[in-house]
C-alpha cells in the first residue's frame, strides 16, 4: 500500500509511511540507540539524503503544491528507506549492492549505443 500511496499523496507518504518504519526501529532498538546509529559515521550519508528528501517532500507538497517535485523526492525517499531496512538483515548491504549492480547492468542494455 506504501507505493500507491506515494503516487497519489505523496504528502501523506511522507508523514505516514516513511516516519512510520522509522518510528518501528526506534522502537525495536530503542530512540537513542536508533538516533546514535542515524548519526553514526556510516550512515550520515543516508541520514543526509533520507532527511532531505524527506523535508522536499512536505515542501513540494505542502508549500509549493507541486506533485513532480514531492513525487520525485518520495521516489528518494523510497530508495533510502529501503537501502535503510535492508542493510538490517544479514548480508543485506552486499545483496543490495549486487541488486544495485544488476539493475544498472540491466538497464545499460536498454539504452542506445
């Protein structure tokens, strides 16, 4: 339900879905814990980028009322979430990267030569 969401009010994905499941870690592991990790050396990157994107989000959709823009940003938004949950699982980051590697392979053989 999160992606259908994202596509038709990206506001409320923003709020709802996406502070949710960090809501959820903050329980599971605790808010300290999880704002120490969030604020770790290795995940700053991904702090930077899910926080940002998540702020364009409720700007373009709130303040500026443009769908592109808050679409765009909850497209990131997404993509850092999910990079997010699954660097918990064992093995996550290495089988992200391997996805990551695939896709990118995939999708350079759609373009023109």
């Amino acid at each position: 339900m999160t992606l259908p969401l994202l596509a038709l009010r990206p506001s409320k994905f923003a709020l709802l879905g996406s502070l949710l499941v960090m809501f959820g870690f903050s329980v599971l592991i605790g808010p300290i814990n999880h704002l120490k990790h969030l604020l770790s050396a290795e995940r700053l990157p991904f702090s930077a980028i899910y926080f940002s994107s998540l702020g364009l989000t409720l700007y373009f959709s709130l303040g500026a009322h443009s769908y592109l823009g808050s679409l765009i940003c909850g497209a990131v938004q997404v993509v850092a979430l999910v990079a997010y949950v699954v660097a918990y699982f064992p093995g996550g980051t290495s089988t992200l990267r391997l996805g990551g590697q695939l896709a990118l392979r995939g999708a350079g053989s759609l373009l023109p030569r």
